[in-house]
C-alpha cells in the first residue's frame, strides 16, 4: 500500500495505475461524443476499450504495489461515469429518446443502479464479513459487465441492420433488466472464483488469443457471443454459490 512521506512526495510507480483509470474515463466519456455524431461503432468501441482499461489497472496495481485509498476511490469515480453515465446517454441518443419520457426514465435508472451498486460495493469494502467476496463471487453484474451487456440491442442492430432492435420499447425493457442486475444480490462469478488446471494453461492462453483475434476481426458478434455466454453462467454461478453455502454450512 503506498502511503505519501510528508514532504517527499510519492514514487511515480503509485501514479501508473491512477493514470491508467483517469484513461478509461476518459475513453468512457470519448464515447458518448461519438453517440453525439451518430458513430456508434466508434461509441461502442471507446466503452469496450474503456472496460479493457478497467480490468487493468487494479491488477497492475497490485503488481507495482501500488494500491492506495486515492486509487481506489478514483476507480469507483471512473466505473460511474465511464461504465454507467456513458452507456446510459449512448443508449438515450440511439433509441430511448424516440420515447423522451419512458426513454430518459430507463436510462436514468441504468445510471442510478450503477451509483448505487458501485456505493454499495464501496461500503462493504473493509466490511470482514462478505459473504459472496469470501466464496469468490461478485454481488450483482460488475460495472464494465453491466455496461457490455446493456448494449446487446446495439450488437444485435449492428450485426443485423433490424431496425426492430431499435425499437424503444424492447430498448427500455432490456435497459431496465440490466439495471436490475447489476443491483441485485445474485453471486456472479468473478476472477478470483475461477480455477484453471495446470495441464488447462496452455489452452486458456489460445483462446485468450483467439478471443482478442475474434475481438478485432468481427467485434460485434464476439461481444454479443461472450454476453451471451455470461448470461447464461448466471444460474450456473448461482447453483455454485449454493454449493459453497451448504458446504459451509456443514462444516460448522
């Protein structure tokens, strides 16, 4: 943990990963400029990318040793607007506002449902009795995870051309679902829940590879494909949590 030296300063390695996160607000906000323009590849891409910064950060963080209060605050800051006011004016300015009222209701609850589950994951953070962190699991879809699958209906009109997938009604619906998930209290699976067996590694590293190959060839279709498959391990991460709660249970 770095910790400033009155009068000393603090090293520049502890300003790497601070960096790194104003970086992704910034490509979160960069944006919704394009969504201004109606470039909503270009919208899309600067979110994703900022998604990929956010993974970054806290690990080259714990890499340097270089975690500090200030970082973690900034992170929370960064998550809200890159990963939940964003998403919400790009969603608002492709489809919702074809209904001004209903439309601007459902973005606002998608921005809200994202302060409030970055708070909540705020307050419980020196909390020592997590339940879901303890096991390896998330409360609720994380902020970036939130942020890729509200924009399912974007992949979708992308790939496709419909413009049913427009259509401010279904847009609203999803919008509102999204939101609600990212507030609930379901055990998602998280980084640290996932094993991979050693003689496993070298495959991971292919289709790591793969995945960005695929990322970079065919975006959309890759990203509607990787929040499809993070859907459908939601009841499986669920049955999982269950396991450990019984398996705790047992041994007290």
């Amino acid at each position: 943990m770095i910790q400033e030296r009155e009068g000393r300063g603090i090293p520049f390695r502890a300003m790497v990963p601070n960096a790194i996160t104003a970086l992704a607000l910034c490509f979160g906000l960069t944006g919704v400029r394009f969504a201004i323009t109606d470039e909503w590849q270009w919208a899309l891409g600067f979110i994703v990318f900022a998604g990929v910064l956010d993974g970054l950060d806290g690990r080259i963080a714990r890499l340097l040793r270089a975690q500090s209060k200030f970082g973690a605050e900034l992170d929370s800051l960064a998550d809200n607007i890159a990963f939940g006011t964003a998403p919400a004016l790009v969603l608002f300015l492709w489809a919702l506002r074809d209904a001004p009222r209903v439309g601007w209701i459902a973005a606002l609850a998608y921005a809200v449902c994202m302060a409030l589950r970055l708070a909540r994951f705020n307050a419980r953070i020196d909390n020592t009795e997590q339940p879901h962190k303890s096991a390896g699991f998330n409360t609720g879809v994380p902020a970036p995870a939130g942020a890729g699958l509200v924009f399912v209906p974007i992949y979708l009109w992308l790939i496709t051309g419909n413009e049913l997938f427009q259509h401010w009604p279904l847009v609203t619906g999803w919008t509102f679902f999204i939101a609600a998930l990212m507030i609930s209290s379901l055990p998602t699976y998280s980084w640290s829940s996932m094993r991979i067996r050693r003689e496993w590694r070298l495959l991971a590293l292919v289709a790591v590879a793969l995945l960005g190959a695929a990322l970079m060839v065919a975006p959309w279709p890759t990203l509607l494909a990787v929040s499809g498959l993070y859907l459908a391990m939601l009841p499986f991460s669920l049955a999982s949590y269950g396991r450990v709660k019984r398996r705790r249970a047992a041994s007290v």
